[in-house]
C-alpha cells in the first residue's frame, strides 16, 4: 500500500511539474502595438515628443490648453523639423522638403483632452506641468473617456507614476514614458513600471521609445527614476559644499569638468535646468522620504529662488548669463 502511494504520488507531482513547465514555455501574449497617441501638453516636451513620434509614422493628436499655445506648438515643430531637414536631407532638398510634409501631415490638433481620447489611441501620455493633483484630475477625466485598450503615460520627472495612476481604473496599462529636453536631440527614454504595470503595457512602451529612435532604458517606480535618481542628489550636494564653505563655484564646476569629464559642472547644469525645479523636486522628495538626507533642500539653492534667480531662465543663478 505505502509503495502504491508512492507511486501515486510521485505521478502526480511529474503531472504537476510538466503542466507547470507547459505554462511557463508557452508564448507570452504579445505586446499592444502603438500606432496613434494623444500627446497632452504644447510647451518644448510636448512638442518635443509629438516631433519625434510623427517623424517615425505615428499618428499624433497634440492638445493645448488653447489655440495660441497650439499654434505656437506646430510653429515650434515645423522650425525644428527644418533644421533636422537641412542637417539630414543635405544633398536631397526635395527629399527633405518631402520629410518635413509628411511628419506634419501626421499631426493633428484639439483644444479638448476628451474629445482627442474619445477617439480611441492607443497611447495617451501627458507632459502638462509637474502637480500631482493636475495629473491626477486630467488622468481621472480621461480614464472614463478613452476605450479600454488606451495605454496611459505620464513624462514626469519627479512625481511617482503609481500616485499618479491611483486616479484611474487601468493601473495595469499606466507607465512612466520619460524622455529628455530636447527631445529631437536627447538620444534616451526612461520606460517606468509600477506593480501593477502589466508586461504586455510595459513591452508596448519600450517599443514604442524604440520606435521613435530612443534609446530605451527600464526602471521601476523610484523617485527620479534613473537619471535625475542620481542627477539631483549630485547637485544638491555641490550646494551643501558651497554653503559649507568647501569650495567656490569656479572651482567645483571646474573640478567636474576636467576631473570626470562631464559637459558642465553641476552650478551650470542647475542653472540650466532652474533652481525652482531643483527646488520643487528636492521638497517633494524631502516631503514623501524625510529620513533620506540625500533629498534635503538647501538654503542656497532656496534662497536664490526668493529672490527670483532662477538660472538661465532669468538671466541669473549661481552664474550670470546675457540675455
């Protein structure tokens, strides 16, 4: 009897094992093919994104906030697509006259968020400003309004996608798509999931930031993602070495420059990206993580931005620029 339960047994669990290792063979559902998307938002990442997305064949619909920030927009896109036109088509003007036709003629404009995901794209991804609570009310809006295979997206660079995607009931299909300013130029995309991103929702992003010429890296839902992960923290704490009197600004930026070779040192890189971004970013870290001192704001930084030296965008930072 004990040998016949034996026996029994040890066929049951070969079943289980070849029944499991069936399942864990079988062919993945393939990923959801990216082929029209909404882009919300008209300003450099908006039309940033929209540029590159036509360029590669995709159908775009890009919304405004109103006529003359669209306007302005598509004036945006078709001068940069000049530029691209005359550095690639040099020897064929006609064929860079072509180019140019063709990637405007996938764009497409509307003045109302629903309306444009009413349509039924395959992609939604927002580049409207860094508030959690903005994201938050055009997501919800708009999770009610789009077609169930819509994929949604957000191009922050601070905010958590799982906090934005709580607003909506396809938590499964919601990803980080960040790209970089500019987008024609900048060469990378940062594909984020949550635990809830499905691996279909996820293979569909990193296609499509394939698709349109990036680079793709992965990440999960940390704060900064990869990139501004370690960017930030870098230049809060050239800050905290001014403020401690360790070194000058000069000096620093030179340092990074001839010692590790970056392009700029971390004073010019956060002129040019603002101290008031800087700033916004750091307190929202401090704020969701207080025991990490790497996210900390500084007062240098801080009171810079009181007295409205915002860095390039201003005229002055922690450097002084001509406008």
């Amino acid at each position: 009897l004990f040998q016949q339960k034996a026996v029994h047994y040890c066929s049951m669990m070969m079943q289980r094992l070849i029944s499991r290792r069936l399942l864990s063979t079988a062919t993945p559902a393939a990923a959801a093919t990216i082929n029209t998307i909404t882009v919300l938002g008209a300003g450099l990442m908006g039309t940033g994104i929209v540029q590159v997305a036509a360029a590669s064949g995709h159908k775009v619909t890009m919304v405004g906030v109103d006529q003359a920030l669209i306007d302005s927009g598509m004036k945006r896109i078709e001068t940069s697509l000049q530029r691209v036109a005359k550095r690639r088509f040099k020897d064929d003007p006609s064929a860079g006259d072509d180019f140019i036709t063709s990637t405007m003629g996938n764009i497409s404009t509307n003045l109302s968020a629903v309306d444009a995901v009413s349509s039924g794209p395959d992609l939604v991804l927002e580049a409207i400003p860094e508030d959690l609570d903005l994201k938050k009310k055009v997501f919800k809006e708009l999770d009610e309004a789009a077609p169930q295979h819509t994929i949604f997206a957000s191009n922050t660079s601070s905010l958590r996608i799982g906090q934005i995607a709580e607003a909506t009931n396809r938590k499964d299909r919601f990803g980080g798509l960040h790209f970089f300013n500019p987008v024609p130029v900048m060469k990378l995309v940062e594909v984020i999931r949550t635990s809830d991103t499905s691996d279909e929702t996820f293979d569909a992003l990193k296609a499509f930031g394939a698709s349109v010429g990036k680079s793709v890296v992965q990440c999960q839902d940390t704060p900064g993602f990869i990139v501004n992960r370690l960017l930030v923290p870098y230049m809060l704490e050239a800050a905290r070495m001014l403020e401690r009197g360790e070194a000058s600004i000069e000096d620093i930026d030179t340092a990074m420059k001839l010692g590790a070779g970056y392009p700029m040192g971390p004073f010019e890189l956060i002129d040019y990206v603002g101290l008031d971004t800087c700033e916004f970013i750091s307190s929202g870290w401090a704020r969701d993580y207080p025991d990490e001192p790497l996210f900390q704001p500084v007062d240098v930084i801080s009171n810079k931005v009181k007295d409205g030296k915002l860095g390039v965008k201003s005229g002055e930072g922690f450097h002084i620029y001509k406008k």
